[in-house]
C-alpha cells in the first residue's frame, strides 16, 4: 500500500509564515498518519524558485535571482526542520532534473498538438504570476489581488485548455478530486462558462526555464510549478519510482490557487495521459479580523514567536484542532492560549501527571498489576475507529475531537475512582487501566505532536517504538513497567 502526498510549492519572493506552515503540518500531520497504518508515504514538498516576481524581488536587494532563491529556500528548509516535517523530498524548480522534465513535457505536448504558437493579447499580474481578466481596461487591476497589472502582446506557445472542457466537467461530477466537497459547484460553474487556451511562455521574461523552441522563450512559471508533482517522483528519468508511487493520494493546497489546481492540473494530466490525483483538497485561510492573513495586507503571523513561546507541538496542535480544514478561522494568541490551557494543560498534561503521580506514591514507580478495565479497551477501540475516518476524510479538527473524547473518558473515570483515597478499591485495575488508556492518546496524537507523544512515552517507561503503530494499540500491559523521571511539558500560560 502506498500514499502520495503533496504539499504546493512555496514561493520564495518571502520566508515561511502561517499559510505556509498550515499546508506543510496537515501534509506532515496525514503523512505520520498513513506511516502508523502501514502505507509506504512518500511526501512531497519544496520551492518554486522561477518567475517575474522572484527576478524583481532579487533586483530590489541587488543579487541574482539564484541567490535569492537559494537563501529563502533553505530558510523554508530550516523551519520545517524545526516543525518536525517528515517530508521525503523537498524539491526546488532551479534543479536540473525538474528543469529537464519541464521540458520533455514542453515537447510531449508540442508533438501531440496540444501546444500551439499564437498571439497573445491581455493582461498580466506579476504579483499573482497569472494572465487575468480586468473589469476596467482603463485602470487595469488584478480581479484577486487589486494590484495594478501589465498589458501583454507578444507571440506565445498555448495550452489547448478548452479541448478538456468536457473531461474536467466529468472528472470532478463523477470523482472525489475537488475536496472539500462544496467547493466542486464553484470549479463546476467556471468550467462550465467555457475554458480559454493559456499562454504557458513568455517572451520577455527573464528568469525561467527556457522553452526547447528556437524562440528560447522562459515557460510560464504556473506550468513549470505544477510539474514539481512528476518530477518530484520521478517522472521520465525514474519509472520505478514514479510507477510506485504515482498517482498523488492527496495534494494539499490554499484555496487561493484553486483553479491552477483544480482545472490547470487535471487537463495537464490528461494531455499526458496520466491517471487522475485522487483528492485535491483547498483548505481555507486564516484571517485576521475579517482579513486574510498575508504578506500584502501587512499581517503576516510567523510561525516563530508561537514555537518560542510554547512550543513546536502546541502549534501544530493548534492549527489542526481550532477550526474544521477547509474553512477560514480566526487567528489570535487569546485563542490560542485558551486552547493551550484548555486542551493541553488541563486535560491532557494534567492527566499523564496525575496517573504517574499515583504510580510513584503508592508503587514505588512501577506500573502494578492487574487487569485492563474492559469498558477503557472498547471505549479505545471505538476512538480508533472514528478517528480513522475522520483521518481518512482529511477532517482534522474531527479527529482531535474524537481522540478528546477518551481524554475526557480517562479524567472522569479517575475521578469517580479516585484511587488516592484511602478507602478506595481496585486501585490497580483503575490505575493501570487510565495508564493503558493513556498510552492509546499518545499513539493517537503522534501525527499530531510527535515529540510530545515521544516524551510523554519515556516518561512513562515505553519503548518509543510501541506508540508508532495503531497495530500496538492491541498491545496490554500486565504491569512491571518502571516510569522515567517525571517533568512538566505544557506550562500554563496567563
């Protein structure tokens, strides 16, 4: 069994912010999922290094584009370093394997007929690197990012777009490659007002892959971009490779880039005669008030004050349990703290810490024997089952809820025993059942925060390896485990 995922090339014309980080932990977060289950993940991510917008940004700062493209890409590098990204491969577009498949497709499609020379006469928006329709022509601006745009005419290799109307239109009716589902009647609607060719290359544009014309025209960057996906993996130079793990499973995307992904893609898969990507998911924004969260309103979240703050878990924790993937949510640190003291003070931290507390007091730090409360082992199985799909639906905000049903569980079951009580009675069975139970959390959440699980394991004297599988969930525990020295992972904040 095998599971492709990919993430979009991020634009190096700025470092990594939240938008990016989103993408990159629910990509990782599914990655770490389909690994515990026992897929063969290969996980795909990197830069999109081409294009008028990183030649200007390079000029502005008086350096080659390659320079500039070679510093933010490793900056993007060293941030999902620090998020704990699993990725397989982080591919740049200035690689020369990725360069060379541009261009073999450029000729595939130029032999087939689906690449012809015409005339191009438009508008173009350097800053959203796409040809655009303008309501005013007397003051042309971009329809998406309200910037003012160039007006083209020059000779220019088309992509026969319009020639898989009629595919496009039954591949997303009759499939699940457009997720979440409502956003299928939007792509629907614009497919259906009728597709123009797009010019794919650009005649005075200096940084890009050349066209293997005599023209030396540079390729559109949207197309060079897009092919990341095949060469990625391997497409034309290795086909073992690329026959192992093609077609993508899931390939995550922002909502802002859904006609690339959606319409762009698809018909370009289709020239190449390619089975389909089985799920193109666009999650929603981030928003600040009731704007996005970007570079160009000026509101830009880095990632970094959050990580030194509290931590890389807890905000991976938050990005994919505050809000449902594939709507917009809001935003802000008091949200965020309120779910930190919430979710992971008072419920989780706090339990591992009270069921090590009762082992090392009333055990000398050994896990004692006894037999598994048979309610907690259903109850887990139970969890399990409905986190799955919730996974499996790419529905993460679901699936922590689903695991915090067992937290809740395991909280009220020690209370109403309360095992610390002199009277008290099965206090094996309830402390190596809440024990047990706990060890289910921490297989759980792993995708989620895995080196919190990592640690929490430790401390509870397991090897690390029994919380990398769901298989281990069967696994139960007779007692005679020696709990590790105790620490506090998650602080309360005020």
């Amino acid at each position: 069994m095998k599971f492709y995922i990919t993430t979009p090339l991020y634009y190096v014309n700025a470092e990594p912010h939240i938008g990016h980080t989103y993408t990159t932990v629910a990509a990782d977060c599914l990655a770490r999922f389909y690994r515990m289950t026992g897929f063969d993940v290969f996980f795909l991510t990197g830069t999109d290094e081409h294009g008028q917008k990183i030649y200007e940004a390079s000029q502005k700062e008086g350096i080659a584009p390659l320079e500039l493209a070679d510093r933010v890409s490793e900056i993007f590098k060293n941030m999902w370093k620090r998020m704990n990204i699993s990725y397989n491969r982080f591919i740049r577009t200035t690689e020369k394997q990725h360069e060379e498949v541009v261009k073999k497709v450029f000729n595939i499609l130029l032999e087939k007929g689906d690449l012809y020379k015409g005339e191009y006469n438009g508008f173009y928006c350097v800053y959203c690197e796409s040809y655009v329709i303008v309501e005013d022509e007397k003051n042309p601006l971009c329809p998406d990012c309200k910037r003012p745009v160039k007006e083209i005419s020059e000779t220019s290799y088309f992509f026969r777009l319009s020639k898989y109307q009629k595919q496009l239109e039954d591949l997303i009716q009759n499939t699940e490659i457009v997720k979440p589902d409502f956003r299928k009647s939007e792509i629907l609607n614009f497919i259906k007002q009728g597709l123009n060719d797009i010019s794919i290359t650009r005649k005075n544009v200096i940084w890009g892959i050349e066209s293997p014309t005599e023209e030396k025209y540079t390729i559109y960057v949207w197309f060079d971009a897009l092919l990341n996906y095949l060469s990625g993996i391997g497409y034309l130079y290795n086909k073992e490779n690329f026959s192992k793990y093609w077609p993508p499973d899931v390939q995550l995307i922002g909502k802002d880039i859904m006609r690339f992904h959606h319409i762009i893609w698809p018909a370009l898969i289709f020239a190449l005669e390619l089975p389909q990507p089985k799920k193109i998911f666009a999650h929603g924004w981030w928003i600040s008030g009731k704007e996005k969260i970007s570079k160009s309103k000026g509101n830009v979240i880095s990632p970094e004050y959050y990580i030194n703050e509290y931590g890389v878990d807890p905000f991976r924790f938050f990005l994919l349990r505050e809000i449902p993937f594939g709507l917009d949510g809001e935003f802000s640190e008091e949200n965020f703290k309120k779910r930190y003291n919430s979710d992971l003070v008072n419920d989780f931290g706090n339990l591992l810490n009270r069921i090590l507390n009762l082992i090392e007091k009333k055990f000398d730090g050994y896990l004692p024997e006894g037999e598994i409360d048979g309610k907690i082992i259903e109850f887990s199985e139970d969890i399990y089952k409905n986190y799955s799909e919730k996974m499996e639906n790419i529905a993460f905000s679901e699936s922590i809820e689903a695991i915090w049903k067992l937290v809740i569980y395991l909280n009220k079951y020690l209370d109403e025993k309360a095992p610390w009580r002199e009277n008290a009675s099965d206090i094996e069975k309830t402390i190596i059942s809440v024990f047990y139970g706990i060890r289910n959390l921490l297989i759980f959440l792993k995708p989620f925060i895995p080196e919190t699980c990592e640690k929490m394991s430790e401390m509870m004297g397991l090897d690390k390896k029994e919380i990398e599988k769901f298989e281990n969930l069967k696994t139960k525990y007779s007692g005679r485990i020696k709990i590790r020295k105790r620490e506090i992972i998650f602080y309360r904040k005020k």
